[in-house]
C-alpha cells in the first residue's frame, strides 16, 4: 500500500476564505495545548494573545500602529507573488526606506516647514525601490534566483544601518548610545486620532491597500502581472513581457516596503536606531499569504498578525510567557494555512501496489 494525493476539483472560493479563519483556531488550540505541556498556562496564553488586544479599547490605538505596516509591506509582496515573483528581502527594504528618510532628516533639521515629511517618504519609496532593484536585474538579466538577492540584501541593510548610527549619524548628545538625533515636528507624522498613539500611516496603509485592489482588478497591467504568474506561456503568447513584470513586481514591493520604513521611523520610533529592523518584512510574508493575496484579506490578516504581536507582549507582563512565544504563534499559524490548502486541494488516497514477480 501506499499514500498517493490527488488533486480534488477546484475548491470554492468561500472553502478558500474560511481556511485562514480555520488556521487562526486551530493555532489557538495548538498554542494552547504546547505551552501547557512545557509548563505554561496554555489557555491564559492563548486568552492573552488573541482576546486580550480586543477586549481592551486602551490595546486598540496599538492594534492600528503595530498592522499598518504589516499591511502595506504584505500589499507590496501579494502583488509580487501573484506574479511568482518571489520578494523576501522586504526586511531589508523596510529598513533602506527608513534610512532614506533619516538621512533627509538629518539634512533638513534646521529647516522647517510641511514640505520635509513628503520629502522623506519620497526619499524612503525610493531607498526601498533601489534595494530591490539588484534583484530585479539580476532575475532578468542572469536569471538570479530573486530569493537568494533579496535576502540577502536584508542582512547588507541591517549592517549597513548599524554602521551610521554608531559611525557618521550618531548623535553627539545622546550620551554615547548608538542612535541618530530625535526628529523635529516637522518631520513627525501628524497624530490622526487625538490623545492617542495613531498617526497618519494608519489611514494610508488603508488607502495603498484599497489602490492595490483597484489597480489589481481594474487595470490592464494588473491583469497581466496575475496572466504572468498563472499562465507564463499564455502571456508570452498574449504579448506581456515577463521581465517588465518582473521589474513592476520587485519594485512596487520595495517601494511600499520602503514607504513602511518611513512611516515607523517618522512614527512610533522618531528616530534611527540599531533594533528598527523588528522583523515586519518578514511576518509581512505569513500575512499576504494568510490574507489570500487579496488587499482587503490583507487588511484583515495584518489585524490577525498584530493581535499576535500586541497580545504577546501583554502575555509577557501578565504570565511570563518568552518574547519568542509570538513568532511560534506565527509559525504555526503559517503552518496551518499551508496544511489546510493541501488538504483543501488535494485529498489522501491509500492505493495497492500491484508488484510483478518475475516468473
């Protein structure tokens, strides 16, 4: 005997939506069940992680800061990978567009006036698009496997941000800690909601993943990024050039990777320093997959993610739960969404073997 799959008939759409709402439960009763066998209380984790950050209105301004970025940086990659464009380096572009933005900071910090924070976020669209512009050559120039450049680049930025806020960009007034000098007002983004921690990038993350939806489902060029990554020969046929899709794909995701660099660096953290990596490129990748690739999903998987992200860091105050209990909760939450697809599209067949004994 043995275990063959089998392809099933293409699932429904609403069998494919309701897997990433399986794959956050079955994460929660998993989660649950691990950490009460290592000696954690396993239901007060999961209450803390994944109820805690919805029940309590003072988590909820944190819930908006914390996906904002999850979600634009996701919207970039979905467009990417509709393409088979595989982006995984948006770490590293996150991080380029908040150094782009910084260095224009630190130019302009004697100057004043409305027109510096555009100027920053211009500055940081940039850096990220040139981050993911070597991959982008060398796929289609040297067919370069993109997911080796991109990531590869990400620990390149990471060095290369520790070596300006210890070195040229340290600020000589911050008592020897490795960090750039604090932002001007100027160079801040405005607080949208008053009293509390939400600034503008919450309402644009909303804004860039309504224009992705938009220019995915309405626009010709959306259409042949989805023809490319679907029916590659079809679209050759249809006239779409591949490596000009390509090029959009890597660096639309740089770009708005870049712009989520700006947006924490003018926000939450108001300046540069050595832990501005916080791995938001990288769970970007478990949100676009778990929002099924689509904008809207994205917006809602982003919320899914950052519960995680705000509810870990309640577990750790209340019950003592390890920082790395959020990234298992990811993992796993990834895991299943994989898993569920399988089994979604493919179904487990036991099948006899017949053997010929050679007479």
């Amino acid at each position: 005997m043995q275990l063959r799959l089998e392809k099933r008939l293409e699932p429904s759409r609403a069998m494919l939506y309701m897997t990433p709402i399986a794959a956050v439960l079955v994460t929660a009763l998993v989660g649950a069940i691990v950490f009460s066998l290592i000696g954690y209380n396993g239901i007060g984790a999961v209450r803390e992680i994944f109820l805690t950050p919805l029940l309590n209105p003072l988590k909820w301004q944190d819930l908006a800061v914390k996906s904002a970025p999850l979600i634009i940086i996701a919207v970039g990659l979905s467009i990417g990978y509709r393409a088979n464009v595989w982006n995984i380096g948006a770490e590293g572009q996150y991080v380029l567009g908040g150094l782009a933005a910084t260095g224009i900071a630190l130019m302009t910090r004697d100057m004043s006036g409305p027109w510096i924070l555009p100027l920053m976020i211009a500055a940081g669209m940039v850096g990220g698009m040139a981050w993911a512009l070597l991959p982008a050559f060398l796929k289609t120039r040297l067919q370069v496997n993109e997911i080796l450049t991109s990531l590869m680049l990400t620990y390149v930025a990471i060095h290369l941000l520790n070596y300006l806020v210890i070195g040229p960009w340290k600020d000589p007034m911050g008592f020897g800690f490795p960090q750039t000098r604090m932002f001007t007002a100027d160079q801040m983004l405005p607080r949208v909601v008053p009293g509390t921690i939400v600034h503008l990038g919450v309402p644009i993350a909303i804004i860039v993943a309504l224009a992705a939806w938009f220019f995915m489902s309405r626009s010709v060029l959306g259409y042949q990024i989805k023809v490319v990554g679907t029916a590659p020969h079809a679209a050759r046929y249809g006239g779409f050039s591949v490596n000009r899709t390509i090029w959009i794909a890597l660096l639309t995701s740089g770009a708005l990777a870049g712009l989520a660099g700006v947006l924490e660096a003018a926000g939450p953290f108001g300046r540069m320093v050595p832990s501005f990596p916080t791995n938001y490129g990288f769970t970007a990748i478990i949100v676009a997959f778990l929002g099924r690739l689509h904008p809207v999903g994205i917006i809602l998987a982003g919320l899914a993610l950052a519960i995680s992200v705000v509810g870990g860091e309640v577990a750790q105050t209340t019950i003592g739960l390890p920082v790395a209990a959020v990234g298992i909760f990811q993992a796993m939450m990834l895991f299943f969404l994989l898993a569920s697809d399988i089994l979604v599209r493919y179904r487990v067949r036991m099948v006899r073997r017949e053997m010929e004994v050679a007479r």
